[in-house]
C-alpha cells in the first residue's frame, strides 16, 4: 500500500512527469512550472486537459491500445526485434482503422 500511495503521490508523478515525460495523473501537476521547463511541449498537451476525455473516443482505439501492448511485449520478450514490431504495428493500425 505504502508503495502504491508514493507512485501516485504528487511528487512521485512530477517527477514521473519530469524525468520519463509520462503525463501526470493528478490534474494540479498539468500547472505546475516546472515540469514544461524540463519537458518541452507539455504546455502544449497540458491545454488538451480542457478539450476532451481519456482514452481518445474513436471506435478502434481499445483494439489499437492492445495491439501496441502486443508489439511492446514481443520486443521486451525478443520475440521481434523493434524494426519488426512496428511495422507489424502499422500494418494492425491500418486494418484496425479501415473497418
């Protein structure tokens, strides 16, 4: 529990936000000054916050969010090199968004 509460602490997720320029969870840190000086081009995706809902809202983006998973998973597993797994990625993300 005690691990779970620090990861998503406001410090832990500026610092997530900072140094692996994962977006926080906690709307207050899409404010803060610091972390668009160390990750340039928040700012701008900060804005959307007001814009929308996530996950994006397009039909396909569940099976697309699994399949990205899978080409990420074949890479960490060595199953495909990152070459492979991506263009494996682009041809599921055409089938995926022509049905």
């Amino acid at each position: 529990m005690q691990y779970i509460q620090f990861q998503t602490s406001a410090q832990a997720q500026k610092d997530h936000a900072i140094d692996g320029a994962n977006m926080p969870t906690r709307v207050a840190l899409f404010k803060d000054a610091d972390i668009p000086q160390a990750w340039p081009g928040f700012d701008v995706l900060a804005e959307q916050l007001t814009y929308g809902k996530f996950p994006p809202q397009f039909t396909w983006f569940e099976e697309w969010r699994r399949s990205l998973a899978t080409a990420t998973q074949d890479v960490m597993g060595g199953r495909k090199s990152p070459a492979d797994a991506t263009k494996w990625l682009v041809d599921e993300t055409t089938r995926i968004s022509s049905q």
